[in-house]
C-alpha cells in the first residue's frame, strides 16, 4: 500500500519475493523505485492524475505493464488498484501479480497455431477442423483454393454445399454416425472445384480429444483421388480387354473347329439324305457342335462383365468342369491340364463370374510360367477343415500349381501390389484382382513358390451345408409323336429368321399352331387381331421397331393377363429394370432346347394339354 505521498506503507512477503527487496528496504520508499527506469520520470505525473481523480481498477483491464526487479530485469505485471479514503488522503491498495508464465504460455500457444496453421496451409493435402457439434471451425488454404470458397462461407456445415448431390446423403451420412461413435472414418465422395468440376477426394476423419478425455471434435485430411481413380479404372479394362483378347484368340480357333465340323456334317448329311440313308448321326454331332459354341459364347460373356456377377449357392467343381474347354483353348501349347476333384463336395456362396476369373487369371499365370517348355497345370478342389489357423473351419480348398520357373523371393512379395507385374505387356493387375475376388468371398489365398520348381496357389473358401444350385443343362428333344393335334397357338416373336423358322418348325411338329412376327411392330398388330386366339407370346427381348420390353407393355394393355416366354442371350437380371411394375413373366435363355420350351410353354398356361 502506498500513502498520498507515493510512499510505500505496507508490503506483504509476495511483494518480498516478487521485487526482491526486503520489507525493510521497501516501507518508507516511493513506489517509483519498482517503475522501470525508461517510465520513472513520467510516473509521479501518473500516479498525481490517479489521487486527483481516484476510481477502483480491478485486475485484467488490459494495461501492459512492466515492474523492475532489484537485479534491473523487467517483470510483466498486472495491477489492480483500489483507493481508500484516510485522514491524511487518498492511499492506494495495489495488488500485482507476475504474468510472466501467462505471457510464455499466450506466446507458446500462438507460436503453436501460427507453426500449424503455416504446416496446414502448406500441405499438400485439403485440412478441416469440426468441433464436438460437428461444424466446422477451420479449412487450410489448400481447402479454400480447391473450392474457391472463402473461410466464412465453407464454416460450420457450409462445406456441405460443394458436395455432389448423388454423394451428399452417404457423405453426411458416414459424417455423423462416425462423430456419434467418436471412431476414425475413411470415405470417398465428390466435391466441386473452383472451376466448376466434381473431383474424387478420399477424407481421412480422426476423432481429437482435449485434457482429460474430453471429445473436442474431428481433424480430417482430404487428397485429390481422381487421377489415380481414372487411372485405375483405365488400367483395370486394359487388363480385362488384355485378359479377354487371349481368350478371343483361343476361342476364333475353337469356333473355326466347329464351323468346320458343323458344315462337314451338314455336307454329308445332304450326301446321305440324297442317297436315301437317314443322317441322324450327322445331324446329332451338329446339334451338339452348336450347343458347345453356345457354351463358349455365355462363359465369354460372364468373364467380360456383360453380365454383373451375382452371389448363389455353387457347386464349385461344376463351374470348373464348365471351365475345362475354355482353359484348355487358352493356355500353352506345351502345358498338360490336369484336375483332380473331389465328388459329393458342399456348395460355397459365391459368384460364379468372379471365380471364373479367379480361375482364368491363375490358369493363365500358370501356362505363362511354364512358357516353351513341357509342364504340367494342376487343378485340385478338396473339402478341409482348420486348414489355416485364421480360415474358416469348414472350406473348400481350391488349388492350382504348376512346374513351371517359380518366382523370386522379391517377386513373391510384390505379387499382390497393384500395378506390380514381370510382364514386359502386362499391367500387374490380375493377382491383385485374384486377392479382391477371394477376399470378397470372406476367402483366404495363399502363395507357395520356388524359383525353377514351379508356384502352388492355394485358396480356402468358405463353404454351406446347403446343395448348389443345379447347372442348366440342355437335353436332348423328346420324341414329339403322339402329341395332341391342337394344343394352342403360340406367337413367336423373333427377327433372327434363321432361328424362327426352325423353332416355329419344331413347335408345330409338337401340336401347336404358331403365328410368326419379325419386329415388334408387327407382332403388337398380329396380337391385337388374335389376342383371343392366341395362348402363349415367346418374345425376344432384342427387336427392331420396337423393342421387347416396349413389345411387352403393349401386350399387357391389350390383354393384361397375356401368358408370356421371354427369351434373349443375355441374362434376365440384364432386363429386370426394364419391367419394373410389369406382370411377371417366364424366361428362357438361348440357345435353349425344344424340351425346354415347351415345358415353359405349358407352364405359363396350365391348361395346355
């Protein structure tokens, strides 16, 4: 405390402490020996107006102040004042407090924010802050170049904004959900750029918690994912178009050998049939040649990715066995295919394209590796169980090795990289679409290989106790004879006349009157004249004029409870979107057997003999 005169007149031990002088030394001072020496002059002046007008000042009013220790070092200082009346005058109470931490710890925490606003601002990646409400509370600079946004405008969910509108909901989504969990997310979605583009980016989210645990919101990092998604995706069809090209090859040769078939038989069938001699055998070895290149075309399809692949129970030696002819076309001239299934083997759930290409990529590995020697391709099925310590109990093991050159310790450990190959042509995308597909099947796959010994690959899939479903299988026809002589008209709607001739041929040798249409149009006029006469439409799905579904629709304004086949070379999963709120409707798929037909035929009317 200090008297009218500036005199100090009390000081406790802080104050001791604080200035470094001794309570003696102090009482009776003037209070401008603790001013610094740069201020002592102006003080006395100060300290005047102060007793002429005295008002309380209480701590933080935001003076910068400075005491002067007994050493002559400076202390940052606040000071409260508060006066009080005596007799002999105005006296000041003065309460100072030594902020030299505070301002260390102020200086430490901006030096702080301004090191990781300059560290935000530079990264080579978009940054944004959320507090624990989820708004946002910060974007770098990086984030607001991108968007050409300003900060107020991107702050609390205006980020949002910039978002595609097909992404916004999955984004917002996995947003909120991932906060209420207070778990790290991993999501990519569009964004747009300053110049109007959406862009792929992949946002990194992690929860930050503050002193004591306490949830204080999200730090995530954003990167630019659409060159490399681009470059995937590109990489990805060269490798499938890559894929398919060898098999094209391999299927031009096999096709070639049953044209050449088919038309042989047909010559000598016309030969027989002109001598009287009846060419069944001619005609069954074309009728099988046919079916076999039907075969070739549909795993052509499925292994391009005409058709998307779709999760059933399997009988995984089956679509082997299916494989084996297009394998053997495919691989090298100098390697044996040899296989070694087990019978009676559970069904897996899994996708038979997928597998398929599981397949052909290791069969194809395996022929490479082998190369211009001699060799031997293996393909093993067996049921175990506790194979791996971490597979499933019960699994099918799939296994395809072979004696070809084996691979390097370095080259075994890259195989599965993206991108990585040994291929002068290659992409090094097929062990790395192998892994994808047997991951997705919850699988296991693991890699045997010695350099000039050949690889073992063996694959462990999980498996049901549930029977596959049954592989369509084109029989023989029936002997037509004794059918009744009227069973119903059936509408073949087809414009591929090479096969409604035949085909409407065949049915009426079966009992049935047929009406013919070669386009959509004129078969909507031909249903419309008979549509009380007609019993059953086998429709194709691919026309001119109008096409099948736009055929169908018709047919069911004219006559909504009209009994229809489809039938197309593609799959029916191919056109379900095409039928939404249509009657539902049979299906059968080229190159189909006669038997086939009419059983559906006479399914979809139940009142055909």
């Amino acid at each position: 405390m200090v008297d009218h005169e500036g005199k100090i007149v009390l000081a406790n031990s802080q104050t001791e402490i604080l200035f470094g002088y001794s309570r003696e030394e102090l009482l009776g001072q003037t209070i401008d020996m603790l001013v610094p020496e740069s201020s002592r002059h102006t003080h006395p002046v100060l300290r005047g107006e102060f007793l002429a007008h005295p008002k309380m000042r209480p701590m933080g009013s935001g003076c910068d102040l400075h005491a002067q220790h007994r050493s002559g070092k400076q202390v940052p200082v606040e000071i409260a004042l508060n006066p009080i009346e005596t007799d002999d005058g105005v006296w000041v109470l003065c309460s100072i407090v030594d902020i030299t931490e505070r301002q260390e710890a102020v200086a430490a925490l901006r030096e702080s924010e301004e090191r990781f606003r300059i560290m935000a601002d530079t990264a080579p990646v978009l940054i944004w802050l959320s507090g624990p409400d989820k708004l946002c509370t910060f974007f770098n600079q990086g984030w607001l170049q991108f968007t050409g946004r300003s900060m107020q405008q991107e702050l609390g969910a205006g980020w949002s904004e910039g978002v595609h509108p097909d992404d916004l909901d999955r984004c917002l989504g996995i947003y909120s959900t991932s906060f209420d969990a207070r778990r790290p997310f991993l999501m990519e979605y569009r964004i747009r750029r300053c110049d109007g583009e959406y862009r792929w980016i992949l946002d990194h989210g992690v929860p930050r918690f503050g002193r004591g645990g306490a949830f204080a919101g999200y730090i995530g990092t954003c990167t630019d994912i659409t060159e490399v998604k681009r470059t995937l995706e590109a990489a990805l069809a060269r490798q499938k178009l890559e894929s398919v090209g060898q098999l094209a090859g391999g299927i031009a040769h096999d096709f070639n050998n049953l044209l050449g078939g088919i038309l042989a038989s047909a010559e000598l069938a016309l030969a027989e049939h002109s001598e009287g001699l009846s060419p069944q055998e001619e005609l069954l070895r074309i009728r099988t040649a046919a079916i076999r290149g039907a075969e070739i075309v549909r795993q052509l399809m499925i292994y391009s990715g005409s058709e998307n692949p779709a999760f059933e129970l399997t009988d995984l030696a089956s679509l082997v066995v299916e494989m084996l002819d297009l394998l053997k076309i495919s691989i090298s001239k100098h390697a044996v295919l040899e296989t070694s299934l087990s019978e009676g083997l559970p069904a897996v759930y899994a996708s038979p394209a997928q597998i398929r290409q599981v397949v052909m990529n290791l069969v194809t590995n395996a022929s490479e590796a082998i190369g211009e020697r001699d060799g031997v391709i293996r393909v093993t099925i067996d049921h175990v169980t506790g194979a791996w310590k971490s597979a499933a109990a019960d699994c099918l093991k799939l296994e395809i090795s072979d004696t070809g050159c084996g691979m390097a310790p370095e080259v075994r450990a890259r195989i599965f990289d993206p991108f990585f190959t040994t291929k002068f042509t290659g992409r090094g995308l097929g062990l790395a679409t192998v892994q994808g597909n047997v991951r997705a099947h919850g699988g296991k796959i693991h890699v045997d290989t010695v350099p000039g010994q050949g690889t073992r690959v063996e694959i462990l899939l999980p498996c049901t106790n549930q029977a596959a479903k049954e592989s369509r299988h084109i029989g023989l026809p029936a002997n037509s004879a004794g059918n009744p002589a009227d069973c119903g008209t059936i509408l073949v709607v087809e414009d591929e006349v090479a096969l409604r001739v035949p085909v409407s041929k065949m049915l009426r040798s079966y009992g049935f009157s047929v009406m013919e249409a070669g386009d959509g149009l004129a078969a909507v006029d031909l249903f419309r004249a008979h549509a009380n006469e007609i019993t059953v439409v086998l429709l194709d799905m691919t026309l001119p004029g109008l096409s099948g579904p736009e055929v169908f629709a018709e047919l069911c304004r004219i006559q909504p409870r009209v009994n229809v086949v489809l039938t197309s070379a593609h799959s029916k999963e191919s056109f379900l979107s095409a039928f939404a709120g249509q009657p539902a409707a049979r299906f059968v798929r080229k190159t189909y057997g006669l038997d086939e037909l009419v059983a559906l035929v006479r399914d979809a009317c139940p009142q055909l003999p």
